[in-house]
C-alpha cells in the first residue's frame, strides 16, 4: 500500500520545450479553458464583426493557453490518493495505517477532540479552511484556527444550538439557536438576533450573493442579505419540516430534502422550487453537492446512496460499474452518534461532529490541492483579508442571478411560449380595472367646470379608457401573429423603434 | 473689303456654332451682320450657316442681355468647349473683325443715304454692289444629293470639267503636299461637341474612374483601421504644457514692480520664520518700523498679560469642569450601577458588584428599607398626601418597586443556590462513589421504612388496598435488590462506575431500558433538550400524517426494524445466516421495501407533477354549453345530443401536448422542472442580440469566454478589455494620413500602431473631383 499525498514536488520528467507544445495533457487543459467551442464566423456576413471576432477568439485561445501553462507549471501539487497493492481495497484501509505513511504535517490532521458534555456537535469551515466553527446543541459555540490548533473563542449561549455558519469569512459567524438565529462576531459578541425567521433548523451561507438562508422549523425558507439586513425572500415550501438543507456552489441554488423523499431546489426570486426530484422512498437524510454544481449526492432513511446528474436530472449509474464506488471507510467508537461531516476545504481532511466532540481523519485526494489566493487564502494577513472583504462586496451578486444555469445570463433571453390568460381571467380583470376607474374620486374644480354633466362625462371617459387597455375578446381570439422582431419592436420606446431589426 | 468679310462671315459661323451649344449669349452686332450678309458660295458653310440661323433667329435675345454680355471675357464662356490656344485666337481676332464690321456697317449706311440725299433715287439704287452678291436664304433642309444647294439650282455655281481636271494636272506634284494637308486638317479638325447628356455621362465615368483610382488606395488602410480592434489616436507623445498649478507656480518669475516687492516679502527669511513660530511676531514685524521702543515693550508686557489671563482662565474652566453636583454623581454612579457592564467585563470587578449586591440585599432584608416604613412614607400614606401629589405617589411606588426587585432577587437567588447546590452534590457524587452509595443507600433504607399508606377515601377501598399492598411489595423488593447491590458495590470498592453515566451517550436503545428514570432526569437539567427533540417528533408525525394516513400504522414497526438493521449492521451477510429452519428472515433489501411501503411517495409525486403541469400549461377551456343547448335536433342514432369538440379545441388540446413534450421534464418521471418566467431574473437576458450581431448563436458563443482579470492571465487582460479607441486627452485627432499598408498584413493587438480612424468622406472625395 502506498500513500500519495499532495505530492508537492514538481514533475521529474521534464520535457524539451519543442515536445511542451504538443503535449496532449496541455491540449486538454486548454480545452478547458477555452470553455466550449467559439462560433462559426463563415455565417457571418458582416466581414467588420468577422474580423473583429476572429481576432477576439484568438485572444481567447491566448489566454487559455496561458492558463494551461500556468496550471501545468505553477500548480504542480497534485490531489493525493490511496494505492493499493493487487486484491487490497481501499476501504480496508485505516486510519492508523494512512499515519503511518503521511507526514508529520498530515498525521496531526488525525485526533479526536472528546467533548462529552454539549452534545452532539455541528461544525462548518471557513471557505480557506483555516478556521472551524463548532457549535454543540447544548449551546456550546467554539471558534477553532485549524492552522495552529488554537481555540480563537469560546462561548456558552446556554440555549439549544441546532446549527453553525460562518459568514463570508472568519469575523463572523451565525448560529441557529432554540427560538432565533443569531449573529456573533468573532470574538463572541451577539451582532444581531434575527428574529424574522422563527426557530431555525439549518443555517447555510451563500458567499457569493451574500444572503443567509435558512429554513425553520415549519418548513419555511427565509433568505436574508447580511450586507443590509433586508429579508430578500420568504418562501413557504409546502413540504414539511425539514432539516437538510445544502447550497448548490455552482449556482447559488438551495436544496432542500424532504420526509417523501423529494428534494426539492429553491432561487429567492419565486415562490415555487425550480426543481423537484423524486429521490428516494423514505425520508431524505442528507444531501451533498459537488463543487462543481453538476453532481448531487443524497442518501435516504432507507440506507440507500444515490448520485445524481444535475445537468440531467438522472441517476448516476456508477454505483455498479465502479465509477462510484466505497472509496474510505472509518469506523466510529460505537455510540457516537454523528452529526454533521465535513470535508475541510484544501486539505485531505475529513471533519466529523459527533456527541462526543469532534473527530478529524485523513481521505486522501479529498481536497483542492493548488489554493488560489484569489479565491481563499489560508495564510491571510489582516491587510488581505480587509481587502478581499471590499472586494467581495463590490463583486456581490444580486439575489437574481440565482439560477439552475447561471452561464445563461447575458444571453438571449430564451423563448417563451406567450402565457395568455383564459377569458375568465381578462374578464375579471377587466371587471377589476373598470371598478377602479369607477371608484377614483375626482377633484373638485372651479364653479363653472364642476357641472354634474361634465364629471359624470368624465367619469365615463375613464371607464371606457380602462375598458380601453383589455381588447376585445374577439380581436384576441383572432390571433395576430406577431413576429418575434416586431415583438421586440414593440417594447423599444418609439425613438428607438426605427432600429429594431427586421427580422 | 469682299474678303474681309468672308472671313468675318466664317468667324461668325464658328461663333454661332459654339454659341449654338453655349447658350443665347452672342454679340449683337454679329447678329445684325448675319441678318444683312450676304452668305458666301461655299456649299458647306452655307449649309452650316443656315442651321445656325434658323437657330438664332428663334431665339430672340434680349438686346440689354447681349450687351450686358459683351462686358465679360467671353474665353470664360469657352473653356470647355474648344482647345485654348484656338479659343483664343478666334475670339481675339473676331473682336477684331466685330469692330471692322460695324464701322463698316456704318459707312455704307451713311454712303447710301448721302446718295438718296443728292440724287432723289431710292438707296436701292446705289446698291450694285450687293445685289450682285447672293442673297441669305435659309435652307429647311440639309443639303444632299437630292436637296442640291441653291447656287447649283440657279446653275450660276456649276461644275465644270476643268474644275475637275485643274487639280489633277499638279496631282503628282501635289500630292504628297495634300497628303500632308489632309492630315493636317485631320489633326486640326474640330468635330462637333457630343449632345449634352453624353458629355456629362462621358465625364462622370471618367472622373468615377479617377476617383476609384484615388480610392483603392485608401482601401487597405480603411479597412485596416475598421477591422482593428482598437484605433490609437495620436501616439507619439506630446507635451500638453504644465499639468498641475504646483508645476506651473513653480517657474514663477516676478515681472512688475508689485510682484517684485511681493516676492521680496514673501521670501524674506526673517518673515516665514516668524509666520511658522509665532503669529504675534508676525505683527510686530510689521509695525516694527512704525514703533517706538517704549511702545515696543508697553506691547510687549500687554501680551504677556493678555497670555497669563487666558492661562489662568484655561486652568480655572478645567477645574470647574471637575467640579460637579451631587445629583449629578449620584445619576452617575446609579447609572454605572445599573448597567453592570463593568462587571460582565472583569472577573474582580464582578465579583466586587456581587459583593456589594449582596450586601445591598442583606440590608433590604434587615431594614426594609425600601417597604415605605419610614415615618415619612407613613404619614404620607396616612394623610392620603401620595394619592394626592403625583411626586410623593411617585416615589413611594419606586421605593415599593426597589424593595421587590431586592427581594424577589433574594427569593431566585435561594433557588439558584439550592438548585446548584442539588447539581454540586450530582455532580461530587461521580468523584465519590461512596458517598453516593451510601446516600443512595440510606434513602432506599428510609424508603423502607416508612410504609406508611394513608387509609381514608379512595384508598380505604379494598381492591385499591389489595393493588397499593402488591405495589409495595414489589417496591419493597426492588429496593432491597438495590441495597444487596449497593452493599456489592461498597465491597468491591467502588470499581464499578454508577450505572447513570452509561445512558450518555446518544445511541437509540430500544426494548426494555433498565432506567428510564434516571435517563430523565439526566435530560431534565437546564438544557430543554428533551422539550426539543418532543417538538422534533411531533412535528414530524404531523409531516406524515399530512403525508399519508397508511404510513402512521407502520411507523412504528418499521423503526424497530430499522434499529434492528443498525443493531447489527456490522455485519449483514451474519445476519442472514443466522436463519433458523423455522423462522425466515427476510433480506435487508426486502425487509427496507417492505419499510417504507405504506406511503405511496412515487404516487404522490406523480399527481403534485400533474399539478404543477396543469398549472403552468393550462388545460384548454372546455365550452360552456349544455348537452342540448343551442343545436339543432339530434341527428345521431341513439337520439342523444353529444357535445362535438370543436376544431379550435382540437387545436388547444394539441397545442398543450405539444407544450407539454416540449418541457424538459418531459421524459422524467421522478423530476418536476418548473419552467415559470422568473420576471426579476428577466432583466439579465438580452431580447434581441446587439448591435453587431445578427445571430444568437453567434452572439452567445462570443459570450462565453469571461474577460475579467479574475478569468484571464494578466498578459491577455489588456488586450481582452482594450477600448474601442484609445486616445489622450486634450490631444487634437488629425485626419487620417495617407500611408502604405500592406493588405496581407494580419492585424497585431499586441503592437498597436499609430493609425487613426477612417476620415474617408466628402472631403476627401471633393478633392478628387476638382482635381479631375
């Protein structure tokens, strides 16, 4: 058996810089980084817009290129992984065996914190890693640099603790206590109490957007901006209480696992879920998402583990064929009853909150081995950290950007069928806007213009303008077709309307 | 004289001609002289002659206009039309001629009239000589072969044959030279200007011709310039002159007499010293010339009065900021009391404030300070004074109000301590198992004893006495089990933890438990965990019920079985081997199905589906009619009316269908996909593709690529975000410049060079014309 973990050292075999560039690994990196193929310009009749695209795609190919480089020769750590020798499986592996093999460094990402007292414990990780919030349900709240293994802060809310979050960095962190959640900074001072929610069940936080959702224990899922404070969204889901509850990395989408076996995905701007999957028979226990947003696994009360395609909505089918397949295992002192478990970001590190405390062991290739700086540094100074954090402010995303495919934006809008009402519904509405007209009170004007004769012309002159905006039943029924150009021809103010293109 | 005016005859006719294109502009007097000339025998000029006259004579020009005419330089008129050097020979000598003409007009006139005058006989007379020369006749139709001229017809002009032989006589010798002539006439002949449309068609191809040449030119550099992506204007660099006032103040140089004075102040060293220390100095310095030495120190000695008095005012508005009322500390030091927050922050601090709370509270108890038992409050109650004034019934309420707060503290305070003092005993008794045994002990020993059942209602009644006698009995045994155990225990030392601690964990045990009790009270301390996880099941149950009626009959077994599966989960392949040849086990994936049957989940997710599809594409509206209603009598065989389904309700329905397939739930069974239009999130999609682009799908492949420095390596981010046009302020643009470039050049983002935008417009095209 043999143990590779974060293999840091760069590559011994070296190419000769003429083999460099037909190298097929970097050919495939820029593949990726080109992001899908580029457009057929020989369509295109407009030779100026041909040129100037041409020459924008090979830029783009530039940069891609660049970025494979730099992928290939500056982020030289690769993920680690367990290798095993011909019948051995990965599975049989334990942890005392992987400590033998690791570095030192490593080996102290292996203990067991035993925390008897406050229950069964929630953890959560910073977006770097560096620090671990641990929240036990009997109201014990612990801030934990990982770096240093130092105890940053430690309070005792002596209230229920349902669940711990983090917001967008390590200064502050919320808490989903027995009647509100709550907001501490990092030092343990109570920030806010955010009473609108009701006794929450689980607290996440969507970095991105900004936005604290939660869901209570009536099934109600609030989503509030902790930039200003305002409740961006509450939403009924109709499903019961629930307490699974995870974010989609991706796309900033909620999910949600419900007791008939649903899970169920929400945005803050509708009412209704964007998705609704039929998972499993029994009630769902837990719910995970890949980082990259396609891949969702989710296990039911009835022991079943399922992986799902995203982008398909369709089961992955490599429970049988290998792809997914046991990969660790490690087995808990038996009556620990576990909580939460969580992968710690950038490092092979496996977070689990159980009754007794914490526990952490090491799954090999688990985490991102190249950190980007950019993106989360764990060896950030006070500077950087100030930094980002204005940054992170200014790049804030607005609560409608949350969608199930958020590469679509800025795109064409996409093709809707015209929801037309049913007559039922313009009557009423027409019935509605006639009542409205009827009831607006007219001013009192001057002796000679305030004749009985002349508001009660008035007045019909309003009605009929507010029978005016329904058209007639038959006009409607006619059916013009309108063609798309002329479509977008009409919602142009009339100064513009000249450029709309015809179509 | 006779051949003088052939020629101004010939002249006049190649006047005509031109004037003939150019327009009515011809001298008057030429007019007059064609009018009286008589014409020359040549055939062709006659000819020529005629066409021009019938022309000019319908024209009829004003006679101001001609005149007006004459004032300009005719060659301007002419410069189109013939060759220069010839225009202007003509034009010269016919002014010549014109002048001649009219004197000798003139003279012949005067000549005739002397004559009448003298002899009496008509002027007609005198006039031999130009009867004999030939009339102008004005010939309506070109001269030809079968229109023969008039000097022909009158046989006066005939040709002889001498005429034709004459030539032939010096042919050999004249030969060449008519060769040469022919030719000469060939070169210098002038063949009659094109009609006017042609010309101008012929002059347009021409200058288009030109103008395209010009042009082609500039088409590489246009089109270099509208493929570039970034158009730099002004390049090379220029100096704009000073760019901040500091620059500029910089080279100040004095000029006039007050900005030298100025500058001598403003550079005078003993001044800006006297400006950075002191501001009083600054005044003595300018006076200092005006004062004398004993008003130097009168001022001197002021000043420092005038500092000492502000020192002392200083000191003294410091003191008394110190000194404050009475009220005043004791607001504060309530205040200060009543916040506490000093004591949250320091342990001592906090302990101190505890102190002194109790001691506070240990004198409301001695005292009762605070229970309005002063005389005061006494007679003020007495007298009916606290309803009276709002001030004392004020006070005397706070006072009642302190003494509460002083004594329910006291009261929670009690139970607190009792409460903790209950937890420390718990709490010690895990340290001492001993003393913990012994109480325990001691207490099932007393519960023994006292067997003291009360014999009065209910419980005098026999079968309740019967039911209390067995249940002590069975206590009675239980606690001597207790004891025998306890009494183990003592013996072996205390080895054996207490059985409470074991309960800790949160592993579910189902079936008997051996202290359900004890595991109560452990969840009953001060965390509602207990009241929680109630809330949790009940929750849940009401989750189910809503859910389906059929699944609360199964719940309960299914859990068990679950806890059994747990139990041994270990292992499951032991599980199954451990069936017995009576009972057969079922296999987990059986017994797991088996678990969750009662609720038909798939079901219900199949009609919220059906739901939420009738919801987004509505199901068309059915006619309201009545069977019978508004149709003819029934035609069908069975007599019945049958409502037919319209086409237009064919076409709904096939429309929904077709909506329906197009959904991409459509083939998922176990998948909702709401396709609603989220209006908020409609503002981040474009409805038509901008400018440039004409295709979506073009558009949206351009799209993909994100161009921010987050996305893109450093080296490609410039380029990626360069703007359209890249130019410096206040730089004038000049027009574009003709240089070469090369059409296979490929266009290089990353060395711009210094090309400016396309100016190819009228201008440039106005150029080209005029030169042509």
């Amino acid at each position: 058996m043999e143990v590779a973990l974060e293999d840091n050292s760069l590559m011994d075999k070296v190419l000769p810089p003429d083999e460099q560039e037909i190298d097929v690994e970097l050919e495939a990196k820029e593949k990726k980084y080109l992001r899908g193929e580029g457009a057929n310009l020989e369509t295109l009749k407009d030779k100026k817009l041909k040129t100037q695209l041409a020459s924008r795609e090979k830029l783009y190919g530039k940069s891609a290129k660049a970025a494979a480089k730099i992928e290939k020769w500056l982020l030289p750590a690769s993920a680690g992984y367990l290798e095993t020798d011909g019948l051995e499986k990965t599975w049989r592996v334990k942890q005392t065996d992987i400590a033998k093999e690791v570095d030192i460094l490593s080996s102290r990402n292996q203990y067991d914190i035993v925390l008897p007292d406050f229950g069964p414990y929630k953890l959560d990780f910073t977006a770097s890693g560096r620090h671990m919030l641990a929240g036990g349900r009997k109201g014990h709240l612990a801030l934990v640099d990982m770096m240093s293994m130092n105890l940053i802060k430690e309070i005792q809310v002596r209230e229920t603790v349902r669940d711990v979050a983090f917001l967008h960095n390590d200064q502050f962190f919320a808490a989903a206590q027995k009647k509100y959640s709550y907001i501490y900074a990092r030092d343990g001072t109570e920030l806010h109490c955010l009473k609108e929610r009701g006794p929450v069940a689980r607290l996440r936080f969507l970095k991105n957007h900004f936005l604290l959702a939660s869901v209570n224990k009536i099934g109600q899922l609030h989503y509030q901006d902790v930039t200003y404070g305002d409740m961006v969204a509450s939403i009924r889901t109709g499903k019961g209480r629930t307490d699974v509850m995870e974010v989609n990395p991706y796309n900033g989408v909620v999910a949600l696992g419900h007791s008939g076996g649903t899970v169920t995905m929400w945005k803050p701007t509708s009412q209704a879920p964007l998705v609704q999957m039929q998972c499993h028979p029994g009630p769902v226990s837990s719910l995970a998402f890949h980082p990259n947003g396609h891949l969702m696994a989710t296990s039911g009360k009835e022991r079943k583990l399922k992986i799902w395609d995203l982008r398909k909505f369709e089961e992955v089918l490599g429970d049988s064929s290998g792809d997914y397949s046991r990969y660790m295992s490690h087995s808990m002192v038996k009556g620990y009853q576990i909580e939460k478990v969580m992968f710690r970001p950038y490092e092979d590190v496996l977070g689990i909150g159980h009754s007794m405390g914490w526990s952490s062991v090491l799954i090999p290739g688990s985490g991102e081995p190249n950190f980007d700086s950019w993106v989360a540094n764990p060896f950030e100074t006070t500077k950087q950290r100030r930094e980002k954090e204005v940054h992170l402010l200014l790049d804030k995303l607005p609560p409608e950007t949350i969608m199930l495919d958020p590469s679509k934006i800025g795109a064409m809008r996409p093709s809707r069928r015209k929801e037309r009402l049913t007559r039922g519904e313009i009557e009423a509405e027409k019935e509605v806007a006639v009542e409205a007209a009827k009831g607006v009170e007219l001013k009192k004007k001057t002796k000679g213009r305030n004749k009985p004769s002349k508001r009660t012309k008035k007045k019909k002159e309003l009605v009929e303008n507010a029978k005016r905006t329904f058209p007639e039943q038959e006009n409607s029924a006619a059916g013009k077709k309108r063609r798309i150009g002329e479509d977008a021809a009409a919602e142009l103010p009339a100064c513009l309307k000249r450029f709309a293109r015809k179509n | 004289m006779g051949s003088l005016k052939r020629k101004s005859s010939w002249s006049s006719k190649t006047l005509a001609k031109s004037k003939k294109r150019k327009g009515p502009h011809l001298p008057n007097s030429i007019l007059k002289m064609i009018a009286t000339h008589k014409r020359p025998l040549n055939s062709d000029d006659n000819e020529i002659d005629s066409d021009v006259d019938l022309y000019e004579y319908e024209e009829g020009i004003p006679e101001e206009e001609s005149r007006k005419n004459n004032r300009y330089d005719r060659i301007d008129n002419y410069e189109f039309k013939l060759p220069d050097d010839f225009e202007d020979e003509d034009v010269e000598s016919e002014d010549d001629e014109d002048g001649l003409n009219s004197e000798y007009d003139g003279d012949d006139d005067r000549h005739a009239r002397m004559l009448q005058v003298l002899t009496g006989m008509p002027s007609a007379a005198f006039n031999s000589e130009n009867k004999s020369k030939p009339l102008l006749f004005t010939e309506p139709y070109p001269e030809g072969e079968f229109n023969p001229t008039r000097d022909v017809l009158s046989g006066k002009n005939i040709l002889t044959e001498e005429d034709f032989l004459a030539p032939l006589e010096e042919y050999h010798k004249t030969s060449k030279q008519i060769s040469r002539m022919r030719k000469d006439t060939y070169n210098s002949l002038v063949h009659p200007p094109l009609p006017k449309p042609d010309r101008e068609r012929l002059e347009r191809k021409t200058a288009r011709g030109l103008v395209d040449e010009e042009f082609s030119k500039w088409v590489h550099l246009v089109k270099r310039n509208r493929e570039a992506p970034t158009v730099y204007f002004s390049q090379e660099v220029v100096n704009l002159g000073k760019s901040t006032v500091g620059a500029i103040a910089s080279e100040f140089q004095p000029r006039t007499e007050f900005e030298m004075r100025m500058a001598s102040v403003l550079n005078d060293n003993e001044v800006s010293e006297a400006h950075r220390e002191d501001g009083a100095r600054l005044l003595e310095l300018n006076q200092a010339s005006s004062l004398s030495m004993e008003d130097h120190i009168k001022d001197y000695n002021h000043i420092a009065k005038m500092r000492s008095l502000l020192f002392n005012h200083e000191r003294k508005s410091k003191q008394i900021k110190k000194i404050k009322s009475k009220l005043y500390h004791r607001l504060k030091n309530k205040g200060l009391r009543n916040s506490a927050l000093g004591a949250l922050m320091d342990p001592e601090m906090a302990k101190e404030e505890a102190m002194k709370q109790e001691a506070r509270r240990v004198e409301e108890r001695m005292t009762f300070k605070h229970k309005n038992r002063g005389k005061w409050a006494k007679r003020m109650v007495r007298r009916g004074l606290n309803v009276k004034y709002n001030g004392t019934g004020e006070a005397i309420t706070e006072q009642l109000q302190i003494n509460a707060e002083l004594s329910r503290k006291i009261n929670s305070l009690r139970d607190g301590s009792s409460s903790d003092e209950e937890e420390l005993s718990d709490g010690s008794d895990q340290d001492t198992p001993y003393k913990l045994l012994a109480k325990a002990k001691e207490k099932t020993l007393r519960a023994l004893e006292d067997d003291e059942v009360c014999n009065s209602g209910l419980m005098s009644l026999p079968f309740m006495v019967r039911a209390m006698k067995k249940k002590n009995e069975e206590a009675n045994e239980e606690a001597k089990r207790a004891v025998e155990e306890y009494e183990e225990w003592e013996n072996s030392g205390g080895a054996v933890k207490p059985k409470k601690t074991i309960s800790v964990s949160g592993r579910r045990v189902f079936g008997a438990t051996e202290a359900p009790k004890e595991s109560k009270k452990d969840s009953d301390n001060f965390y509602d965990n207990n009241s929680d996880s109630d809330i949790d099941d009940n929750d849940l149950e009401g989750v189910r019920d809503t859910a389906s009626p059929a699944r609360r009959n199964t719940g309960t077994t299914t859990e068990t079985e679950v806890t059994r599966d747990e139990g041994g989960e270990d292992s499951e392949s032991e599980a199954e081997q451990m069936v017995d040849g009576i009972f057969e086990v079922p296999s987990q994936a059986e017994l797991i199905n088996r678990a969750f049957a009662g609720d038909d989940v798939v079901g219900e997710f199949e009609k919220e589906k059906q739901e939420v599809l009738n919801q987004e594409v509505p199901e068309p509206e059915k006619p309201v009619l009545l069977p019978g209603w508004g149709q003819p009598w029934p035609t069908n065989k069975r007599g019945y009316h049958q409502i037919k389904t319209t086409r237009k309700e064919e076409d709904a329905q096939r429309k929904r269908e077709e909506a329906l397939k197009t959904r991409k739930d459509f083939r998922l069974k176990h998948v909702i996909i709401s396709e609603k239009v989220d209006k908020k999130a409609e503002k981040l999609h474009t409805t038509t593709p901008p400018f440039p682009f004409t295709s979506k799908e073009v558009f949206e492949h351009s799209m993909r690529m994100p161009i921010g420095p987050e996305f893109n390596p450093s080296t490609v981010v410039g380029d990626l975000n360069r703007p359209e046009v890249v130019k410096k302020t206040g730089v004038i643009i000049k027009p574009v410049k003709f240089e070469e470039v090369n059409p296979n050049e490929e266009v290089d983002d990353e060395h711009p060079r210094n090309h400016q935008k396309p100016r190819l417009d009228k201008k440039t095209s106005r150029r080209q014309s005029k030169v042509k």
